[in-house]
C-alpha cells in the first residue's frame, strides 16, 4: 500500500495522563489523552484521542431486591477519537468493535476506520518485517466520531479482581456489557443526542444485531444505523453438520470467486459473470440435488458433480467421492493441489505452504498469518507511543481465554440474532443497516449473509432500509486498496444517508 499525498499529520500535540486517585485495591478508571490533527484531500481535522479502561459496574441488590450500590465488574479497554469544535448534538459517533469471539478491535481500528493504519501489502505483495503505520486518508473520522471497544478478555479489557472471566464468555452477558458500556461512555460523554451507529466485523455482526434490541429495551437508546462487516447473523447458513446441507450452498459461489481469482476456469469471462452463474446454480438446480439425498438418480448426480467441477475448477470424480458435498477445509486444500498451495479461510486470495500437499486439510489459514502479525506489532506500538497509554499487560489478539464461549440461550437449536434485528428494525423504522461482504470470505460467506437477509421476514415497506455492497477481497476487505477505497465511500455515504432520514 502506498502512502498518500494528501495525507499529512501532526501527532501528539499535548498529552494528558489520567490516573484518579484511588483507595487501594479499588477498580479506576486510567485514561491517557492526546491531541492530534490529520489532513485529509486539503481538509485539516484536529482531534482528541482517549486511550484507557473505563471500569463497568453494576448495580447490585440484596436478597429482598434492595439496591446496596455498584460493584466493579470489569476494565474495558477503549480508544476514541472525537473531532475538536464540533456540535456534540450533530455530529454522529460509531461504535465499533471486531468478533472472534475473542477478538479485540484493532482490525477496524487500524485496517479501515482510525485515522491511522498499518502498512501490509496484500495477497502476493506483502510487505513483511518490521511493520509500520501510516495516516489513513480514508479514516471515517471525516464523517463520524469513533469509539473501538475491546470485549472483556480481549486487548486489556479484563474482569477486575475476585471476578470470574468466564461470566463475560458468552452470548448473552457480551452483549450485555458492550451495551452497557455504550451507554455508560454515551453518558459521560455527553452524547446522548447524537446519531449513533454500531459497526462490527464477523462476530461482531452478531453483537451488532444483538445490540440493536439490548440497546433499545434495556437503555432506551434508539440507533441511526448498524454497519455489518463480514455478516453473520445466523449460524446454520455455516454449519455443516450431516444432514443439514445449506452450508454447501451458500459456500459455492466463493469456492467459485476463489477458482476464478486463481485462474482455474480462464480469464475470459468475468468475476461477476461466473458468480451469476454460480448463485442461479447454487440456489438452484444444486439445492435441489442435495435436498434430495438418496433419491437423486445416478445420472443426475453426475450431471451436477460435473457442473459443479466447471464451476469451482475441481475434479468431477472428487466432487463425487464427496457426496456432492466438498468440504471447506478440503476445498482450501485440493484446489491448488496440484501447484503445491493451499487457499485461505479468511481470504482466498492468499496462499501457503503445507508440510506436504496429501492430506484433506491445510496446516494452517494463510490469510490468517499474513495479517497477525503486521496489526499486532503495529498496535502495540501505537497504542504506548502514539496514544501514550501504557500496560505491562500482554495485548490478547484473537484470544484463546473467552473458549469456551457460552450459547446456553440457544441450546438445542442454532445461533441465530437476525430475529433480533428484525424487531429493532421494527420498532424504530428509521433504522438503516449496512450489509458489507467480501467474495473471497470462506469464513462468513457473502451469500451466506444473502440468504439471512432475505430471510428476516422483515415488513416489506421496511426493506429499503437495507443496503449490500460487495468487495473483490476477503473477510477483511479492507487489506485490499481498490476495495478499502471504496468501503470508505460507501461508509460515508451510509452514515450521510442514515443520519439524514433522522433529521427529515
């Protein structure tokens, strides 16, 4: 990625260090404060950076229900970045935060929103170590002012002491904190009558909807817009437990997007062109076959295994060996098999390097190891000399201690939030969502998140509050420039749309 020329920053204009005092062993908040400015495309944007943990409380009750004060709960760990002289009322704020479960939000932060970001490269040009920043002339601080939150167990947010970290490891209460960290910072800050907006990526989208109605039932607080990075809002369009089949589906057109990208079906026709074909396929006369099961004939299984090898640059007899049913980590392995390479799970534009090139599944996802280390070198730099918020804490990157992540609320059936959204956006009409996908995205295929939204059985009169842009990249699209230019547009142009219906 190259640098900007109509980029240029000050940083670290002042800084100021909060740390309250305290009675010993009590839970504060530690806050650092600077000031930067950042000029994007001739326009010069001061801002304020806050960098710290806010401690969550609740409330608590005795056995007769009578209120006996706050307990201290939790330390989360924020960054925020809010223009200076503006019209608090006016001005929107967007909370925004990244999935896993386990994951805190530097990849918003530092790939797509802030208003600085890492410099990586992209699939087959990756820069390598040492990594460095750079100002981000696409940061959506030109539009909206910006809160990353960090889940409990996540980046430095941790539970405080005499707490049991696995309270937090779940569906239910991560929402529930997140949300009630939304409304504790809106209150502070003194935000309550501006616009606001979530945006999450990947389990984040989850979050997203479940926030919608947490928000809204338990706060009071009604949202301008959601934006949905990488969605998934219903876990059975990706389960591929035996006998349910629609994960296969909503799979095959990225096996498809991914053949074509790695030149297996010819450089002829069009990426959109064989998606077409791919989607009428998959919805199709493939959806079909698989709902039939055993009572497909032989010859016409053939006649799909052999459709389906077209499509997706697999060999027929393979596709049938599979029952019709090809695996995604098989898939990731046997497509590039004959080149020795492996195609990634995050983003099918990256390739690796396995052990050996038998086997049914990857060593590891390429595309996986190509971001971790460029973002977390990048940000715990920042964050101690930048942001000058400083902790001895290991920064938790797609952390293993939030497994294993509690789904009580849906035991015996699948995890599904859609529902949730749906009754937001039913309740407050003025709602607008955003559905972002990446065609490369084996980890929340794009239609995927297609087929959910078509299913929300969302009032008709209310399905113009819905927007779908598509990107020529992965799960994070933005690691990808073309499309990192255009997600800032069309960011923009969401926010722009969502918080004008508000003012009409």
């Amino acid at each position: 990625m190259s640098d900007s020329s109509d980029v240029q920053a000050s940083h670290e204009l002042e800084v100021k260090v909060s740390t309250p005092e305290k009675p010993t062993g009590e839970a504060h908040d530690e806050v650092s404060v600077t000031r930067h400015s950042i000029t994007v495309n001739g326009q010069t944007l001061n801002y304020t950076a806050t960098a710290g943990t806010m401690v969550l409380p609740e409330e608590k009750h005795g056995k007769e229900g009578e209120f006996e004060g706050h307990k201290p709960r939790a330390r989360i760990f924020f960054v925020a970045y809010a223009l200076d002289e503006q019209d608090a009322a006016s001005r929107p704020v967007t909370f925004a935060y990244n999935g896993g479960p386990g994951s805190p939000a530097l990849w918003l932060h530092l790939g797509l929103l802030g208003p600085r970001r890492v410099v990586m490269g992209d699939a087959g040009e990756l820069t390598g170590p040492p990594y460095r920043l750079t100002d981000n002339e696409f940061t959506l601080l030109t539009h909206s002012d910006l809160v990353f939150i960090d889940p409990v167990s996540t980046g430095y947010s941790r539970v405080t002491e005499g707490e049991k970290p696995g309270e937090f490891h779940g569906f239910k209460k991560d929402i529930e904190s997140v949300g009630d960290f939304i409304r504790l910072w809106t209150s502070r800050a003194g935000r309550w009558l501006s616009p606001k907006f979530l945006i999450g990526e990947s389990y984040g989208t989850m979050r997203s909807a479940g926030l919608s109605g947490y928000l809204q039932e338990r706060h009071g607080m009604f949202l301008s817009g959601i934006m949905l990075i990488s969605t998934i809002l219903d876990y059975a369009t990706v389960d591929i437990t035996p006998g349910h089949d629609l994960a296969y589906v909503t799979h095959l057109p990225t096996q498809v997007a991914t053949a074509w990208y790695h030149g297996k079906l010819g450089k002829r026709r069009t990426l959109k062109g064989v998606l077409r074909e791919a989607e009428a396929f998959a919805d199709g006369e493939y959806a079909a076959a698989l709902h039939l099961g055993a009572r497909l004939t032989p010859t016409a299984r053939r006649r799909v295994a052999q459709k389906y090898a077209r499509l997706t640059g697999l060999g027929t007899e393979f596709v049938l060996q599979n029952d019709l049913r090809v695996e995604l980590m098989k898939f990731c392995k046997e497509l590039l098999r004959d080149r020795r390479l492996t195609v990634g799970r995050l983003d099918s534009r990256f390739t690796g390097l396995d052990r050996t090139a038998g086997g049914s599944a990857i060593d590891y996802d390429p595309s996986y190891a190509a971001i971790l280390g460029p973002y977390t070198a990048t940000f715990n730099h920042y964050v101690r000399q930048e942001l000058k918020f400083q902790s001895d804490l290991a920064y938790e990157v797609l952390s293993g201690r939030t497994r294993p992540w509690s789904m009580k609320e849906f035991e015996g059936r699948h995890v599904r939030a859609a529902d949730t959204l749906r009754s937001a956006m039913h309740q407050n009409p003025h709602l607008k969502v955003l559905n972002a996908a990446g065609y490369y995205d084996f980890a929340t295929p794009y239609w995927a998140a297609r087929h959910t939204l078509d299913h929300l059985q969302l009032d008709p009169g209310l399905r113009g509050n819905i927007r779908e842009v598509f990107y020529e990249a992965g799960h994070m699209m933005y690691v990808h420039q073309p499309s990192l230019a255009q997600q800032a547009r069309d960011l923009s142009e969401f926010i722009e749309w969502a918080r004008g219906d508000g003012q009409s």
